[in-house]
C-alpha cells in the first residue's frame, strides 16, 4: 500500500489542509479516501492507528472513483510530524563530512563508530517541499549538495509505520567551516523534500535489498550519478529509532531521515536550475527543481 497526499487542481494553489485529501496510489491513478471517520489531518489519522491497513480497508469502502495521476497535485506526506535526521550512518557520509573539515574529522570518525548516533533536527512541514516543488540553496553558501536518505514515518509511540523518500539538503561549505554552524547548514526553507508517497511498512521489499538511487540534472544532462544500498547502513533503523525516542516525545508522529550513502564529488555544488532526481526502491522517485535566492 502507498499513502499519497494530494490536492485536485481545481482546488486552486493554496497548498493549506483544508485543501489536501489522502488516496492510495495504483498504478497512473490515485484511489481517494472517503470515509468521514478520518476527519482533520486524514494522514496522521491513518498513520497513527493501530492497524492502519484496517483504516485504509475500510476508508476505501467509502472512496469516489479514482482520479488520474496527472490531474492532482503531489503533497509533502506528512501534516504535523517533525522531520529529524541522522547522520554519519554511511562510510561515505563520514568520509564526505571529515573532508569539509580536518579539524572536525577526528569528531565524524569518532560519531562513525560510536555508540550514540548523531542526531539533529531537520525542519518544519512548512520547510519541507514536496515533489515537483523546489528545493533551495542557501544564498550564502558556494558548496550545497542534496543528500538522498531513506526516510522512516514514526507514529506517536514511535512505531515504524512507513517509509518515503528524503533530500536533507546542506551546505557542506558552512558545516566545514565550523560544526557548530550545522543547524544553519541544515535547516533553513526548502532545505528538505519528501516523497512522493509513503510506502506501509508491510509493503517494502527486504530491507537488505533496498536500493538508494540519484542522479542530478543541469541543462538537461546528467552530470552527477549514484547509488548504495540499506544493507551498507552502519547502524539499523532500529538504533535510531531507539535514540531518537530516548528523551523526547512526538505526539504528531515523526519523520526521520537515516543518513546518506551518496555524496557527490567535492567540486561539485548545485546550482539553481538543476534537477535532482532520488529513487528508492519499494517506494519511488522524488524529483526537486532547484532555487537559489529568497525563499519563495
């Protein structure tokens, strides 16, 4: 089962709840959700339950006739849960950020290996875009790169739920330039993008067979291409989800980035106008234009 939230065209552009609606996405159509039971932030509703399979089942007694794909509007999917990430979860990941810094390097090694995970908080719902929407470079930073992650949705008591595509975009320039600068590399408007649909926990292939797929886009050619799989994650999913949940509570729900696998090469830094293109098997491909300048 995948989860989409979505907008009908006709509603007009306000991207406000009162205007998005949740359908399972089949094939090039997406079934709606109809039953009243649901009522405000559907998603979370179904997220949230107990057995949300029984929800859908039972929602899609109630549904309208499907909608095509290309008539709707492709959300963010997710209404008030906060998105965290992880980081250093990869030994690409560590190489990549003991590059930025040689002072710091010794720090990442250390975070690779150790028992506590980094963890951090990665962005509002109203920072995060949506597929098709634009993903941002920070105006002051010369090196930004979009990391694509795995993202886990986490219910209130911190159940593995589902799973979507995540880009936790960062300026690696101002994180090399001092640690304590990696919120302000980090968390900024449009510096996260997730989706296009969340995939059921049950639905997902083996989790050793995941594969993490990018590639970016300029002038319409590809000029940077790569992949990893789960299977080479330093840590489970479980740790993290553990961590996380040690001394913090989520009564929305809560997304969580797992860190990345693919870095570019460092002479590399998006540039407005790029595409960047993630696809992550059992779930889909979430595609961002990238912005440069005020946030829109």
């Amino acid at each position: 089962m995948r989860l989409i939230k979505f907008r009908d065209r006709e509603s007009g552009s306000s991207l406000t709840a009162d205007h998005s609606r949740v359908g399972l996405l089949e094939g090039d159509e997406v079934v709606p959700l109809g039953s009243p039971d649901l009522g405000p932030s559907p998603l979370s509703r179904i997220l949230h339950a107990e057995d949300p399979e029984k929800v859908i089942r039972d929602s899609r007694r109630g549904s309208i006739a499907p909608v095509p794909l290309a008539k709707v509007d492709i959300l963010p999917p997710l209404d008030h849960q906060e998105v965290w990430g992880a980081g250093v979860t990869y030994e690409r990941s560590k190489v990549a950020r003991e590059e930025e810094s040689e002072s710091a390097a010794r720090f990442y090694d250390r975070v690779y290996t150790a028992e506590r995970p980094e963890l951090f908080f990665k962005a509002t719902p109203n920072r995060v875009a949506g597929p098709g929407q634009p993903i941002r470079v920070r105006r002051d930073s010369r090196w930004s790169v979009p990391e694509p992650e795995l993202a886990l949705v986490l219910s209130p008591s911190l159940k593995l739920v589902g799973f979507t595509v995540g880009d936790d975009v960062s300026a690696r320039d101002i994180e090399g330039e001092n640690p304590l600068y990696l919120p302000q590399a980090k968390v900024y408007d449009a510096s996260c993008a997730l989706g296009p649909v969340i995939t059921l926990a049950s639905a997902m292939p083996p989790r050793a067979s995941i594969g993490i797929r990018m590639e970016i886009e300029r002038g319409g050619e590809v000029v940077f291409r790569g992949e990893t799989s789960l299977a080479r994650m330093a840590r489970t999913l479980e740790n993290l989800i553990d961590w996380l949940g040690r001394e913090d509570r989520f009564p929305n729900g809560v997304i969580l980035l797992t860190g990345t696998g693919i870095v570019p090469p460092d002479d590399f830094s998006l540039e407005a106008g790029d595409r960047v293109a993630i696809e992550i098997d059992g779930i889909g491909t979430l595609v961002n234009p990238v912005a440069r300048g005020a946030p829109a």
